[in-house]
C-alpha cells in the first residue's frame, strides 16, 4: 500500500510520521494555551480574592465605628458613657450566645453520610467472607450508589 513508489507522494509511513508530528504539536499548543489560559483566571481569581478580603476588613472596621456610634448614641441620650458601651457589649454578647445555640442546633442535627458508612460495612462482611475462605456461596459487592 505503499505510494512512494514514483517518488512524488509521500509513503504511508511518512504519512503517519507526518500526521504524529502534527497531533503532537497541535497537543503542544492546546497545552500552551490552557496554560496561558489557566495563569490570566488564577490572577483573577488572586485579585478578586484580595477584593472580598479587603472588603471584609472594611466592614469590621465599620462594625466598629458603629458600635462606638451606638454606645455615644446612648451617651447623648444620657446615660453615662461606661453603662452605654456596657449595653452594646451586652448587645453583642446576647446575639453571639443566640448564634451559637442555633450553630449548635444545626451541628447535633447534622449526619453523616449514612449510605457510604452502610455500604462499607457491607463490602467489609464481604470481603471477610471470601476471606474466610466461605466458597460455596456466591457473593457480590454492592454497587456503589446503589441502595439495598
């Protein structure tokens, strides 16, 4: 099946050689540019990063403010400047101890992955039956994802 035989077509070994060359550089080049892809989105995703990061610390900066604001709220309203600021603390106190009794509640009602856990096990009992050298009976893995 060769075709070199005039001397004006290529062989088809160098038909292949030719198209592994081109496959190879075209692997090349799609590698390149997912690379040059991949640099620009991670310094984007970089910048954007360093954006919610420092909008994040201006935030609890104005919490801040606000919280002195409140407290000489209080002050102006007339009570003394210690007791004002006590009451925001307290404020903040309470909603913390209410955030953490809900966080707790979420956290007890959390589970496990209860499928894997069952699946495991029975590939564990499996496993030590044909292990145990048990052959007269036939056993099969479970599917993974496959509820019993």
């Amino acid at each position: 099946m060769s075709m070199g035989q005039n001397g004006d077509e290529p062989t088809v070994g160098q038909l292949v050689a030719n198209a592994s060359k081109d496959l190879s550089s075209l692997v090349r080049s799609e590698l390149e540019l997912a690379k040059t892809e991949l640099k620009k989105t991670a310094v984007a995703a970089g910048t954007g990063a360093g954006m919610f990061a420092a909008a994040g610390f201006l935030a609890l900066l104005a919490v801040i403010l606000l919280c002195i604001a409140a407290a000489y709220g209080l002050t102006a309203a007339g009570l003394h400047p210690a007791i004002a600021f006590l009451i925001v603390a307290g404020a903040f106190l309470l909603i913390g101890a209410i955030l953490v009794l809900i966080g707790m509640r979420m956290l007890k009602s959390a589970k496990g992955p209860q499928r894997t856990i069952e699946t495991s096990k029975e590939s564990v009992e499996v496993l030590k039956a044909i292990g145990k050298g048990d052959e007269d009976e036939t056993y099969a893995l479970p599917e993974p994802g496959v509820r019993r």
